[in-house]
C-alpha cells in the first residue's frame, strides 16, 4: 500500500465564541449536547484520523448533523479546524498563506456541490471553463480543453446552452465537466448527486465509476445514501455525532459492522446486489498436482469429497470426479495411449471474480461442484460453492437468499 495522499489526524472542530475555552471538556468525553447546553458551543468533529490512498474513491457517509459535510471542507480549508492536522501529499494545509492556500485549491482539487453550483449568466462552455479561465490561460485553449470535457460527460453540442435550459442531470454534468476541467487531482463531491431523480443519479454514479477507471483520481465523496457509498466507495467512513464509527472497505462495513448504529444502515441492504464472488470465494481445498491418475486416486482417497481440481505448471485446467478416474484407471488403454490427467479435467462453468453474487447464483445453484473462479487471463482465484452463499445471504433479507435456502432444503 502506497504512502496516503491525504492524512487527517486528530481533527477536531468545535463551533462558537470561543472553541479552545471548551477543548477540555470534548477531551475528556463530554457529550455534544452537554457541550451544547453547558457553553453554547457545537461539537462539528471528535478526533478524526483518516487516510486516503491516492487514486481511490473515499466515501464520507452519514446522517444529515453527522458532520461529513464538515469534515469534507476541511480538506480545502473552506473550515480550519479547532485541532488536529491535515496533511495533503506531503504538505500541511494549515501551513499555506493567503497565496499558497489559492493556488492549492485552484490547481490540486476542485469540488462538486449538490446543487450544481452554476452560473446562470454563463453558457455551458463558460461555466465548465471557468476555472481555467481564472488561472489566466489563454481563451482559446480554456475553450478547447471545456469542449472536450463536454464531449467526456456526453454533453457535445450544448456548449451554447445556459444551464437554466438543461435537465438536472446535465446540469451536474456540466458541473462535473468543471471540476474536472482543470485537472485536479482531488475531486471533493459534496452531495454530489443527491438532488438528482434515481435513475439519473444512477446514470451518474456509472458515468463516475467509468471515468475513474480511465483517469484514477481521488475522490471524496460525500452521501447519506448506504447503496450510493457501497457502489462507489473503494473504503467507507460512517460518521456519527462527529465521531468515525467505522472506516472499512465496502465489504467489511457490510459483512462486519462495527456497532448497532452501523449495523442499522447495513441491515436491509441487498448484499447479492452489492458483494461480489471475490469477496465470498474460498481456495480450493481439494487440488490435484500430479499429472498421473494413479496417484490422484490416492490423494483423492484422503478427502472427504469424491472430486478434485486439477492444476500444472502454475495454471487450473479443470474439475475431475473420483468416479471419473477409477473407470479410466480400470480400462484397458490403446498401446502408447496416454492416461493425461489435464485431459480428463472437465471445465464446466466458471465465474470472473468481480461478478456480482446475484449473477453468480445460477452458475453456482447448477453446477455440482464448487464454481472455480478464473480471470479474464485463465488465473485461478478460488472456488465458490452453495454454501458460501448461504452463508454470506443468510442475514440478508433479499430474494436471492430466499432462492439459496430453498435450493438447500431449508438450510
């Protein structure tokens, strides 16, 4: 794992006359509402510490007053914090001047608002070069660079509109298309898709994800939505009150959360919609490494199971039963015939390891034997079988697992 590009540690924010005079009572575990009550003072955030690895979507999500808005804003110092550090590729934001702290937000980040943030007397061109345009660049060259993140975002031929007369959704397109303008290597998307319709927030969060996977950006991004956070977020932290619950990737806030109140949020998701086979595979126990038939009847004869996977040199060829073996060992062979194990391993079906638990589950309820999980390159990674799925979807409420428990009698 790299170096992080942005480190937050201990944060704390207090909001009032005067924070510092309340900082002994927040460090010795005072409330929020006693605080409150007792001073006047609003606790914003409790001892943050986060890393944010470069090139990774980080989701910040919570309930509205959990203060993930706050701590987002810290991070281009829109807020100072009362305590702590904020350290961004090596340089500690709290240090910049009046000048540094400029270029800082004009050339290292850019930021996404939930209600778009356009400028109403400016056509989509403009808006989306405004910010080149404000680092002085030539106008031609701030036009050309804004055409091209226009066509990016699927917006080619509306440079001339003025925001007022496109959808929802193109206008956060145009929004997106200006953050992305300048370059940045920060993206901040507060809400970003919030004020959207579900469907086209869903539009949204595809096009997010297809352009991560071409330009590797770290992004922050801000939600109250679980199923947005799951979608996107390579990890998730759950704020509450201003205090980190938990801070895990996708799959560990789902399968292990860390207390009742992340167990809340957790609870109705759909996890054959959400995790996928890499997540649940396990490696396959039964594996046959001899080429001769011979000795994979004697391997064989120690397991508990009556087939086996057959791999060489490195690679996984197949699955073979024990059944399958003994006739072959038992009939006379052609002279010079060869008896190749690889030969005899049937393929059968197979999963890639990012395939979704909901279309795993046809695969893995037909075959009858754990499905091998092989890369789009033929690399083995696992096996996933009837169990493995019961056993991640039996907590879960969706149909899936309903489908899984009744194919295996009730388990």
């Amino acid at each position: 794992m790299g170096e992080p590009l942005i480190r937050v540690t201990n944060l704390y924010k207090v909001f009032g006359k005067d924070p510092a005079s309340v900082m002994a009572r927040v460090h010795a575990g005072q409330s929020k509402d006693d605080i409150l009550a007792e001073t006047g003072h609003t606790l914003g955030l409790r001892d943050i510490n986060l890393e944010i690895e470069r090139g990774s979507i980080f989701v910040i999500m919570g309930l509205s007053g959990s203060g993930k808005s706050t701590l987002i804003r810290h991070i281009n110092r829109l807020i100072d914090p009362t305590e702590g550090s904020i350290i961004v590729d090596g340089v500690d934001v709290m240090s910049l001047d009046a000048k540094g702290l400029e270029d800082y937000r004009r050339h290292k980040m850019s930021m996404v608002f939930q209600r778009f943030g356009l400028l109403p007397h400016r056509t989509v061109l403009q808006n989306v070069a405004f910010g080149l345009t404000i680092q002085n660049l030539p106008k031609a060259e701030c036009e050309s660079r804004a055409r091209e993140w226009l066509k990016t975002v699927g917006l080619e031929g509306y440079e001339d509109q003025y925001p007022a007369q496109l959808s929802g959704g193109q206008q956060q397109r145009v929004g997106l298309a200006r953050a992305l303008c300048t370059d940045p290597e920060i993206l901040l998307m507060d809400e970003a898709f919030s004020a959207l319709d579900p469907l086209i927030r869903s539009g949204m969060q595809d096009q997010l994800i297809e352009l991560q996977d071409r330009l590797k950006k770290t992004i922050v991004f801000i939600t109250h939505d679980l199923d947005e956070a799951l979608r996107l977020g390579d990890k998730i932290a759950i704020l509450k009150d201003g205090v980190l619950s938990q801070v895990g990737r996708p799959e560990e806030i789902l399968l292990n959360p860390a207390d009742d109140y992340v167990e809340s949020f957790v609870r109705d998701v759909n996890r054959a919609r959400v995790l996928t086979v890499d997540v649940v595979m396990q490696p396959a126990i039964c594996r046959l490494t001899t080429a001769n038939i011979d000795e994979a009847l004697k391997q064989m004869r120690g397991w508990t199971e009556d087939y086996a996977y057959v791999f060489g040199g490195g690679a996984y060829h197949g699955v073979v039963t024990q059944k399958a073996l003994e006739e072959c060992r038992d009939t006379p062979s052609e002279p010079g015939a060869g008896r190749s194990l690889r030969d005899m391993a049937q393929q059968g079906p197979s999963l890639p390891p990012n395939t979704i638990l909901q279309d795993a589950l046809p695969a893995t309820l037909e075959s009858d034997f754990p499905v091998p999980v092989v890369d789009a390159d033929g690399e083995y990674h696992g096996t996933l079988s009837k169990a493995d799925m019961v056993e991640v979807l039996s907590n879960s409420n969706d149909d899936a697992a309903d489908h899984m428990n009744r194919s295996e009698g009730g388990t």
